[in-house]
C-alpha cells in the first residue's frame, strides 16, 4: 500500500479531478458528433431493450486515448500524478459486486471493464455508479487504467508515486464486496 511521507493516504484533490474529467471530455469532443451520440445512447439506454449495440463506442477508444495522451504530454510530474491519483480513485469507488455481475471478468478483465466506464466520461461513470445495469458486458479500455502513470514514466524516467492508499487493481475494494 503506498502512503504519502506523512503517513497519510492522498485523496485526489477537487482541481485534478476536475482537470481529469475536462480532458476526458476534450479528448472524446475533438472526435466529432458520432462518438457523443454513442456515448449519450449508452449512458440513457434500457438495458433490457437491447436497442442500443453496447459495443458501438468501441472503435473509438484508440483515437480517444491518443486524444488523451496528447492532451497529458506538456503536464508537469505533479499534475500527471494527481491524474493518476484521480484514476485510481474511480477505478477503485466502482470496484463493485453488482457491477461485476454485470461487466463479469477475471481480475484483469473486470479492471478493464471498470476502464471502459471511466473512458466514457463522468456522466456514464456515474450512471453506472446508481445503476450497474447500464454498464456494458464484456467492454474494456484497458490502455485508461495506466495510462497516466505510463505518461509519467515516458516524461519523467518513472512510475509515479501518487500516495492513495488503495489499489486500482480488481477485488481491492473492501466496501465494494461486502455481501
């Protein structure tokens, strides 16, 4: 468990999961019209109805993510860090049961699952959050999990070390797994 020098466990601070947030969105609207409508379409379907592909967004995640990366190449090591801080923290809040019945997956392919809700954007991510029915089956963005923490180690020669306490890796989630 990694813990700040003081020995205290670091939250994500409300300007960094801010500026997490603003970039996602940024990074989905330089794609155009198409991918919002997808996005939209997911986040208010009826699960049950079967009326919207799941899968639909899935070709957009490797021009989202370069979109994102490009978007984190000129932070500082400070900022990198308090964006994987922010990533961590969301990974881990919808490390959840009822999620997983939904998403299902071992333990790497229900992080990734959880990377696919986070890549959506903070509306979907909170509409998964207050009903895990809209979360998709089987959707992964694995390249979100890390992908902060692998721009730091490109930018600055290392992992970060952004003090959470808590892991973002599945099942880590005391909370999420009480029955």
């Amino acid at each position: 468990m990694s813990i700040s020098a003081d020995g205290v466990a670091e939250l994500p601070s409300v300007e960094d999961e801010a500026r997490f947030w603003s970039l996602v969105e940024t990074a989905w609207e330089r794609l155009g019209p198409g991918p919002a409508a997808l996005r939209r379409a997911l986040r208010e379907r009826d699960p049950a109805a079967g009326d919207v592909d799941p899968d639909s967004v899935a070709e957009w995640f490797a021009p989202f993510l370069d979109n994102l990366r490009a978007l984190g190449a000129d932070l500082s090591s400070e900022e990198l860090t308090g964006l994987d801080r922010v990533v961590e923290r969301k990974l881990h809040e919808i490390d959840r049961a009822d999620i997983h019945a939904v998403t299902d997956g071992s333990d790497d392919g229900f992080l990734y699952a959880r990377g696919h809700i986070v890549a959506l954007g903070r509306e979907y991510y909170e509409a998964v959050r207050a009903n895990p029915a809209l979360a998709v089956p089987d959707g992964s963005c694995e390249s979100i999990c890390y992908l902060f923490a692998h721009l730091h180690d490109k930018l600055f020669g290392d992992w970060p070390r952004n003090g959470s306490g808590i892991s973002r890796e599945s099942f880590s989630n005391p909370e999420g797994w009480r029955g």
